[in-house]
C-alpha cells in the first residue's frame, strides 16, 4: 500500500483540492474521499452514482488507483453520473 496525493475536483465546485489516496483504493474509494470536502459544504447531495475521470476517460468503479495507472500529482474530476458534459478546468465564457 503506497499513498498517492492527487490533484482533485467535484465537477461543479470552484475549489481544487489535494486527496491522499491509497493506491489500492477503488474508483469509489476515491470519488468518496474528494466528495467528503465538497458535498453538503459547496455542492448538495444527489441521488446518483460519484464517478472518477482521469486522462479523459471515466474510469471502472472498482478499478484501484494502481490499475489506472494514476501517477502522484495528477489530476482526477469526480462528478455524478447524470450524463452532463465535463467543463473541469474551463471556465463558463469558454
């Protein structure tokens, strides 16, 4: 077990956020930790599966961090699975 800080963002937050995850944490594992910081604080609960985004794909739920191949310091959008386009890192005039 190795842990692996990773760069972070709930899709509709403004907040950027650095995650300590364990490189055999599971996709939800990970969505879990980042939205600990961001639900129910910044952004409301919602009834819908967390998903994690790395390297432009969204990633198996129970795939780990190791088998994603995640390198420390990289960047992951965690966002509910409701079908909405990704504007992570864009802003609103783009």
């Amino acid at each position: 077990m190795a842990t692996v800080p990773l760069h972070a963002a709930f899709r509709r937050d403004f907040v950027t956020l650095l995650i300590l995850v364990d490189d055999e944490d599971t996709m939800d594992v990970v969505a879990q930790k980042v939205a600990r910081h961001v639900i129910n604080r910044r952004l409301p609960a919602r009834n819908a599966r967390m998903r994690v985004r790395y390297n432009h794909q969204v990633l198996s739920p129970d795939q780990t961090v190791a088998q994603a191949g995640i390198l420390p310091l990289t960047f992951v959008e965690v966002f509910y699975d409701a079908g909405e386009p990704s504007r992570a890192g864009m802003d609103c005039g783009s």
